[in-house]
C-alpha cells in the first residue's frame, strides 16, 4: 500500500533545510529546549490539577527530517490494523494476485510513498513540535507508550521571524507540548480511546475497487476547489459514509485536546511567560499570512478547517473553566461519556449542565487567578 522507505527518502529529499546556526548555537538551543520542557511539565501540572507521567524524560529533539523519520514510524504503527486487513483480502483472493498484481502494487505502494513524503516534506517545515502517541513497540517494554518531540530548527525560524523573546517563545511552546503529554499520561482511558477511534476509522475503509476509484475521483475534485479558493480538503473527499461518523467523534476529542493546549499555554500567565501576550498577537498575524498557494495548500489539507476546530476548543474550555472553574472542567476527563459532542463545544453550558449538574458560578479562569479574559482572542496553531 505504501513503500515507507520511499516515503522517508522522499520526504527527507524534498524538505527545506532550516535556519542556518553554528555547532555552538545549535547545541544551547537543544540544551535550553529540554531544559524548558522539564520546567513546562511543573507548570502544566499545577495549573491543570492533572498528575500525567511520573518524572518523564525530557523532550527529545529533532530537525526536519528527524521529524519525518518518526512520522513515518507513528503511521506504520497506526495502519497496521489496515496492513493486516489487506493482507487478509489478498489471501483470499479479494484483491489481484499473480505476477501482474504484484507489479502493480509494487508501483503503486511506490508512488504512495512518494505522495506521503512529499506531505511530510511540507508539514516538516511548519510543525513546531507534538506529543507522538504512536511509537513502534520496545521489546523491552520499558520505554513509555508516547514521546514528546520539538522541531528545533522551526522553533528558531519562527521566533526569529517574529522578532520575540527566543526563551518565552520557547517555553511556551513548550507548555503546549507538555500539555499534551500530561492529557495522555494522566488520563488512563484517553490514549486507548484515540486509538480506538482510529482503528475503526481506518478499518471502516471501503477497500471495493470500484469505491476507491470513485474516492480519487473526489479527490480531484477537492484539489480543484481548493485551487479555486473553495474549503474542500482531500480528508473530507476520501472517506466512506461510515468513516464520517467515526471522524465526528475524534474530531471533537482533538478539539478538545489541541483547545485545551493552547488555553493552557496562554493562561499559564506572565509570570511564568512575561511577552506571552506579543508572542500571541505576532504569532497569529503570522498564521492568517502566507502565499496563495500555501493557502491552498493548507485548505486542500484541511489544516485551516482544523485550526478552525482548534480556537473552538480553547474558547469551549475557556468559558467553562470560567464558569465552574479548573476543577469542574476536569470533569471532562472522567470517562469518554463526558466529552462534549460537536454540539456541546459550541455551547458549553449545554456541557456543563449534562456533566457538572451544577448552577454555572462565576470563577476565576485559573487557580491562580490569570489567564486570558473571556472573550480572548486564542486561535492558534503550532505550525509554523
């Protein structure tokens, strides 16, 4: 289906070389960036009254093609389920077998790397960082189940672009990450749940020849449209009617999670993040900027519809922990029942009276009385 080798030198053969620095200066970033992530992981915890991973190691840091190494890992291990449904189809006789089949697949596993390098190759250039849930199995089974990784050279282009403090620019970053890590390690059923999802998600594929071809129909549609300045994306082209539902609901559990991060990294405070408030402003000017084409480019991707999603969920988690304060919020956390549908996300206090049962009541955005107002501006994204 997919020749990952190809996709790895594709990706790493296309991507943009970063920032130029010496030895010196390469290694103190990577040296200051563990060092804040360890300094995040105290700060998450206190202010989201959440305990994640017990002393967790510091985050590891990558360049481009680093990143893209331990993507193509994280998506060998999430299509596995689909690798063996399709193994199954061709012994039984389900899809062409023969000398031409082989050829055939061979090829076209090839070109598909291709395709995914060269996404990769673009999304390595932007991502400044991610908290990976999906890593190959240690044999050991001591290494932990995820690992939070930070794109050094992108993290130094960007706060270079935008003229801000280089150590608030990367803590707050860092506390975005750390967020992350401290949601899956904290919340037991989270990680299983995700997975769940995407399993079902990827086994709900419509593997009939005939599907398929109409699916790349779609998505050439969607290529289209996205030219012409229109919102479709190839994830909304390509997916079966079962798939949809499926994507509704990990939809609204990322929109919860990526809201949640960038609430806490902005509500953390000054104190922690003096130039919080410019890192903020400049960073979002500079999201809403780019060429046409890297417009169209991140519509044919869906990244500005899932951006989109994320400011719903900051604003959602905002005005809850508002209302009923940090403690309430965490409530979200109990089981997946508690999850806010794509409904609730958009009026949290239909949230609020299902899962907390109590009058709202006016409470300060955090236990220790900071954050943003209300009504803040807070979308956000942590491409480049």
């Amino acid at each position: 289906m997919i020749d990952w080798n190809v996709a790895v030198q594709t990706g790493t053969r296309l991507v943009r070389p970063g920032p130029q620095v010496s030895q010196a200066e390469a290694r103190e970033v990577v040296e200051e960036l563990r060092g804040l992530s360890r300094i995040a992981q105290g700060h998450v915890r206190k202010f989201t009254g959440i305990d994640g991973e017990q002393n967790p190691a510091p985050a590891t840091i990558v360049d481009r093609p680093g990143w893209i190494r331990a993507n193509v890992d994280g998506f060998r291990v999430v299509l596995e389920p689909l690798m063996e449904r399709l193994a199954e189809n061709r012994g039984s006789g389900g899809l062409s077998g023969g000398p031409a089949g082989a050829v055939f697949q061979a090829v076209g596993s090839r070109v598909t790397g291709m395709q995914v390098g060269a996404i990769l190759a673009y999304m390595a250039s932007r991502v400044l960082g991610q908290y990976e849930l999906f890593l190959p199995p240690d044999p050991s089974g001591r290494a932990p189940t995820g690992r939070l990784t930070l794109v050094a050279p992108n993290i130094v282009h960007v706060e270079n672009e935008l003229g801000v403090d280089s150590h608030d620019f990367r803590l707050w970053v860092c506390l975005h990450e750390e967020t992350h890590r401290t949601q899956f390690t904290g919340v037991e059923w989270l990680r299983p749940y995700v997975q769940e999802q995407m399993t079902a998600f990827l086994l709900a594929s419509d593997l009939d020849p005939a599907a398929m071809l109409n699916r790349l129909r779609e998505a050439a549609d969607a290529v289209v449209d996205a030219v012409r300045g229109g919102d479709s994306s190839l994830i909304d082209a390509i997916q079966s009617p079962e798939q949809r539902k499926i994507l509704d609901r990990l939809t609204a559990v990322m929109t919860l999670v990526e809201g949640h991060g960038d609430y806490v990294m902005d509500a953390v405070g000054p104190q922690v993040v003096p130039t919080v408030a410019e890192i903020r402003a400049r960073f979002q000017g500079r999201r809403e900027g780019g060429s046409r084409m890297d417009k169209t480019i991140r519509r044919l991707l869906g990244i500005d519809m899932k951006m989109k999603q994320y400011a719903e969920g900051s604003r959602f988690v905002r005005r809850v922990v508002a209302e009923v304060g940090m403690d309430g919020f965490n409530q979200v956390w109990t089981s997946p029942e508690t999850l806010p549908t794509h409904d609730e996300l958009r009026e949290p206090a239909s949230w609020i009276a299902r899962v907390v049962g109590t009058p709202a009541i006016t409470a300060p955005p955090s236990r220790n009385g900071t954050g943003p107002k209300p009504d803040a501006a807070d979308d956000n994204d942590r491409s480049a």
